[in-house]
C-alpha cells in the first residue's frame, strides 16, 4: 500500500492517475482501516482547533475595537506579553479607518498583531 502511495507522485497521464486510483481503492479494501480512520480524525482535530483560535481572535479583535478599555485589559490579562503602547496604536489607527470608511490596512494588521500573540 505504502508503494502504491509512492508510486502515485510520480504518475503524470491524468488517465494512468485514475487507474491508479481504482488500484488504490482495491489495496484499501483489503487495508484494516481503523488506523487509517484514526490519522485521519487527528488531522481534522488539529485543524479544527486552529480554526476555533482563528475565531477566537477576530472576536477579541472585534470586541477591542467595538469596546473600551474593558476588552483590553481582559486582553493584557490573557496575554500578558502584550506591547500595550502598539496594541493601543492599531486600535486606534483600525477605528479611524472604520469611521473614514478607508480600506482595513490597520485592521488587517491588528489582526496580524494579535495573531503574532497567540502564536498562530
């Protein structure tokens, strides 16, 4: 099966690909696919997480630029590393650029900030 794999990166002929597909689907039947399953759930699993900080973090982006100081001192208190000085500089830079309804420069590159934080 793990030839078969191999062999397939250096197949080229669109028509020779699939019938290399149909040869792999025949290996995979007789495969036990319970390890196969399992790679595979721990693949979407990671990606799901990164997704679910994805998200997080445009909602603290949304919320720091939408609210006060209270968003960003519960900010500073869950990333304490924080270049405050320049997370107050992005905010800012992104809410002018909201009320002058200019392209989000600023708030792309808040998000990037908060992103550089997380570790993403």
């Amino acid at each position: 099966m793990q030839e078969a794999l191999r062999e397939s990166k250096r197949i080229k002929s669109l028509n020779a690909l699939r019938r290399h597909y149909r040869r792999l689907g025949k290996l995979l039947r007789n495969e036990e696919l319970d390890p196969i399953r399992q790679v595979i759930n721990e693949i979407d699993n990671v990606h799901q997480a990164s997704v679910n900080k994805f998200h997080t973090l445009e909602r603290w982006r949304d919320r720091l630029l939408d609210e006060e100081s209270e968003a960003f001192g519960d900010f500073v208190a869950e990333y304490p590393d924080t270049d405050r000085q320049r997370l107050r500089q992005l905010i800012q830079a992104a809410r002018r650029e909201r009320e002058q309804e200019r392209p989000p420069a600023a708030y792309r590159k808040l998000f990037k900030y908060l992103r550089e934080l997380a570790g993403i």
